[in-house]
C-alpha cells in the first residue's frame, strides 16, 4: 500500500532503478495503492508510474451502457 510510506517512495524509486539492469528477467514488483484526491496530490513517482502496468477495480464511466451492450449479445 504505497498510499502510506509517502516519505518512503523517493527512496522506493532509486532502488527499483538500481535494481533494474542487474534484476533477473522474470522480477516483478507489486505495488498496491488508493486514488489520490485529485491529480494535484498523487504521491507516487512519475518513473514508477511510467514503468509500471496499472489496473484498476473501479468501474470504468461508461460501464452501465458497456454492461448493456454485452449482455445484448445472449438470448433470453
């Protein structure tokens, strides 16, 4: 949850750039964490953002019409 080490991120940062040319070609790092308020308070490092493959659990804004357009797909 890297929502609460804020003071520790910096220090995150250099060790995963560090670590990266020596870092076997299978190692993963899974960070997990909570939206900030607004985009002016994000906490996380932009390099670590920029490397990293993000997922989400909240509903995309078009998610009541996406759901209805597959689900048109099957018959009662």
């Amino acid at each position: 949850n890297v929502h609460l080490l804020e003071r520790w991120l910096g220090r995150l940062e250099e060790l995963l750039e560090n670590t990266d040319s020596d870092a076997h070609p299978n190692y993963r790092v899974f960070l997990s964490g909570e939206p900030s308020p607004s985009p002016h308070e994000h906490l996380i490092p932009r390099t670590i953002l920029e490397n990293a493959l993000k997922l989400t659990t909240e509903p995309p804004t078009g998610m009541n019409s996406s759901l209805h357009a597959a689900l048109d797909n099957f018959t009662q």
